[in-house]
C-alpha cells in the first residue's frame, strides 16, 4: 500500500511539472504577439566574438548601402555564397573592412547584415533642393533639410528682413532641423524642401517680389 501510495506521490509530482512548464510556454510565447516573441529570443542571442564562425550555411547575407540623406538600399540578400560559409567574423571584417565604409552586424534569424555608409546622396534626394541661411542671407542647397554640406548658391537679391514672418521662422527653425519633433519637420520640409530644381525656382520668383 505504502509502495502504492508513493508511485501515485511521484506520478502527481510529475504531472504537476508538466502543467507548470506548459503554463509557463502558452503564457511567455503562444499569447504574445510575435515582435515580442522575436524580441524576447534575440535577447538570447550570444555576442559573436571575432574568432568565431560568423557564417554558416544556413546563413542568409543582407548587404545594403546608407546614404548621407539617411536612406538605405539593399543591394543584396540571400543564402550566404559557398566561399563565405566557415568564415569568422574577422575574417569577414577582411573581405568587408571598416576603413572602406563597412559595418558587420548579426541579426535575429540567422541574418548577417553587411551595411556600407555612401558619403554621398541616394539618386532621389540628389535631385532635391531646399532652402536656407548661409551667412545672414537666404541659400538654395543640394538635397533634403538637415543635409547642409552642398551650397548651391547664395540669393543676395532676396532679402531674409523683407520675407513673410511665417517664412522667417522656419528658416531660422530649420538651422536644427535634426533636433525638431516629427511634426515639426514634416512642417518645415513642406514649406523649404523641393522635389526638384523647377519647383524651387517658382517659389523664387514669388518670393522676388517681396523685395
């Protein structure tokens, strides 16, 4: 009776374990939406040291290209090339180094992202103009507000005192364009950013006669 007693103590033990673990997977896992699900698995994704394998072949390699203007282009993602599987991520940082523009980071999903910076603008944000201040006078510039580095040219014949004060404002705003909230920029790109060189050139001429 005792040896009976004991076999149902151990089988109810058991079968306690069994609820509770799955309990604990239905609550943590199949209840959360799937981001967090992602999100709470990559936490567990060891650090990649450099003598470590980096590449395997069930790896899948994203390269992409980051612009100046922000923008990103993939140029590239698939199933890692049979020259590449077996390598560590130092001898990727060989065939993709620092000094040439390159960033190497692993994802979730057995992913490696390959990430090279452009130290030039993506093709449409080349064609975009915007306005200015350069040394107390309006300035027409190469590309999206927050990009200042392309002066095209200086327009002395319209004066910053004779603009409308709306229009003042926000060039003045825009000096920081970077540390405005969302809607703030959203404003501002609406008003001194153009799609292309005909659009700024119309608003010029408007502005022509306000001097």
């Amino acid at each position: 009776m005792i040896r009976k007693l004991a076999k149902l103590g151990i089988v109810a033990s058991v079968f306690v374990m069994i609820t509770a673990i799955t309990h604990f997977v239905f609550t943590n896992y199949v209840l959360l939406p799937e981001h967090a699900v992602s999100s709470a698995i990559s936490k567990y994704i060891p650090e990649v040291k450099n003598e470590e394998v980096l590449i395997n072949p069930g790896t899948i390699i994203r390269k992409e290209k980051v612009y100046v203007c922000g923008d990103k282009i993939t140029i590239f993602q698939g199933p890692a090339p049979e020259r590449m599987q077996g390598l560590t991520v130092e001898e990727v940082k060989e065939l993709y180094s620092e000094k040439d523009g390159w960033n190497i980071s692993k994802l979730s999903g057995n992913i490696v992202l390959l990430s090279k910076s452009m130290d030039k603008l993506c093709d449409k944000h080349l064609k975009y103009r915007h306005l200015g201040i350069y040394q107390g006078n309006l300035a027409v510039y190469k590309g999206p507000l927050g990009y200042d580095k392309d002066l095209i040219r200086v327009e002395k014949n319209i004066s910053l005192n004779k603009l409308p004060q709306g229009l003042s404002e926000k060039l003045n705003l825009a000096i920081n364009f970077d540390k405005h909230d969302y809607s703030t920029k959203l404003q501002l790109r609406k008003t001194l950013e153009f799609t292309s060189e005909s659009d700024l050139n119309a608003v010029l001429d408007t502005l022509d006669e306000f001097n």
